[in-house]
C-alpha cells in the first residue's frame, strides 16, 4: 500500500481547480448566475488555500533542498501567486455575470495553467528525488491538511468555522498568522490515535 506522493497531491489539486473552472464555464454557457457564483466561490477559495498550502508545504522545501535554484524557482512561484491573489482581491469587488468578473476568471486560470505546469514539470521533478519517497509522501500529508484552511460545506446546524471566515479576510491574513493556526490542529499521529480510539467507544446514551 502506497501513500501519495507530493506530486500526485498537488496534481490531484490542481485538477480540482481545472474541473471547478470547467463547471463555472459550464454555468456561464446555460446563463445560470447563481451557479456562476457557487462555483467561482469553489474555485476562488481552491485556488486561495491550494497557493497558501504550498506557500507553506511545498516552497520552503525546495529552498532547503534545491539551493540557490529552488530559491529562484519558489521565488517566481510566490510572485505569481501574489498575482493571482490580488486578481482574486478585484474579484470580491465584481459581480458574478458580468463581463469583467469573467473576464478576470478567465485571467487568473490562464495564468495558473502556465504556473501550475511549471509546478508539475519543472519543480516537483526537481525536488522529489532530492527529498526522496518518504519524505515526499509525508510532505504530501501535511499538504492535505491545508484543505482545513478552506470552509467546508458544513451541515446547517455545525457551525463552519475556520478562522478565514471570508475570502478577503483569508487573503489578507500574513502568512505567519496561517501557519500558527495550521500548526494547532492534531499531528497526524494524534488523528490516527483518535480514530483507532472511536471503533472502539461504546457510547452509552442512557449512562449520560
Ligand atoms: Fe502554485
Ligand atoms: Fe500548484
């Protein structure tokens, strides 16, 4: 049984975005508004939480393995992430359906097809055999995590709330904020204690 690899992780990502684009795509072809909007809000907060994510897992990695070049390469990646973010920050001021908004749409996928290839052509091929299997896989875990970034679609009556409560409030937040509020959920081990722990618990309503 093999875990995923770091690749295979930000891979299945960015497909996700490709396929929440495709959908909004799908949306605007039917003239339907409301869907336009759901789904630019999925893909809008995939893209957010997928470039945090890797601005916290992935490019930190290449600058302590890859050397001077991994520097470089994470560097133009955080550049172009700045870019989609703020293109992202002009889109909360437009509305769904209209020219501009999908035109901005439009602007930040084109832009993120070329960075993601990059992603998967240039600097994960680079960085994987440099940090080897096992730490591939373990980085692909972490990554994971960052999905916990990103509200969910919670049932009506659990509360939903992750600290970013809004797109805006997520973008603005400096990224040390996120990577302490990250850092505060349970180990991966500590999950896996718990849920070891939950078949066994024999939960006896009429004890309270
Ligand atoms: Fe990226
Ligand atoms: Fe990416």
């Amino acid at each position: 049984m093999s875990q995923k690899t770091l690749f295979e992780a930000i891979k299945e990502d960015h497909e996700e975005m490709y396929e929440y684009h495709d959908q909004y795509k799908r949306a605007c072809e039917a003239n339907d508004v409301p869907a336009q909007a759901r789904w630019a809000r999925q893909l809008t907060w995939e893209i957010a939480r997928h470039a945090v994510g890797e601005e916290i897992v992935v490019y930190p990695l290449m600058e302590k393995h890859l050397g001077d070049k991994g520097k470089q390469l994470a560097n133009h990646d955080r550049d172009e992430h700045l870019n989609a973010k703020e293109q992202l920050y002009h889109l909360e001021s437009l509305s769904p359906g209209s020219a501009e908004f999908d035109s901005v749409i439009t602007k930040v996928m084109d832009a993120l097809h070329h960075h993601n290839d990059d992603e998967e052509i240039k600097d994960l091929p680079l960085l994987e055999p440099a940090i080897g299997e096992e730490a591939s896989e373990e980085a692909a875990l972490s990554f994971k995590k960052t999905k916990k970034l990103a509200p969910t679609r919670a049932h009506p009556s659990i509360p939903n709330k992750p600290p970013f409560e809004t797109l805006l409030g997520f973008l603005e937040a400096p990224i040390d904020k996120i990577k302490d509020w990250f850092a505060s959920f349970p180990t991966d081990d500590e999950m896996k204690d718990a849920k070891e722990e939950l078949k066994t618990r024999d939960h006896d309503a009429a004890s309270g």
